[in-house]
C-alpha cells in the first residue's frame, strides 16, 4: 500500500501505521469521547496485523471494523453502511 506523505509517495507498513496511530491519532482522540465512535478500515496486511488490532482496541475496543475487528465486513465490500447502536 502506498500513501502520499507531504510529497513523497512512501511504502505503508505495519510499523509505520502504528506510529503514524500513536503519534497523530491518539492525540487526537484523547480530546474527545470515543464511547460512541467506530473505527473503520480497509483490510490491508499492514493495517489488520494483530499489533495494530491491539493497539486500536486501547480507545474503541471492539468497535472496529476490519478483517480482524468484530464489525468485520466482507472481503473487498462495496456497502460500508455506518453500524446502528
């Protein structure tokens, strides 16, 4: 997978991701409430590695949509409908 970084297209991976997560997101997220909110990604290797699943269940738990989270969708799903509490 790769992602355009200021302007320099560079490699996602798993390592990456997860400081990208711990230095720009949980920031982030720890100035609002996240009871209610749902993380939603696609099921990319790097993105679903059990280190990352770890790492994003510390503020939503099993709200997570993913190959690996409970709100798993089907693979390559074009229907990414917003989950109802």
């Amino acid at each position: 997978m790769e992602t355009t970084l200021y302007t320099q297209k560079v490699r996602q991976n798993g390592e990456r991701y997860r400081t990208t997560i711990n230095d720009l997101f949980v920031p982030e997220l720890k100035a609002i409430d996240t009871d209610d909110l749902w993380f939603q990604q696609d099921d990319a290797i790097c993105l679903a590695a059990n280190e990352t699943i770890s790492l994003l269940k510390e503020p939503f738990g099993e709200r997570i949509i993913s190959c690996c989270g409970l709100g798993a969708c089907p693979s390559r799903s074009c229907d990414f409908t917003p989950l109802i509490k």
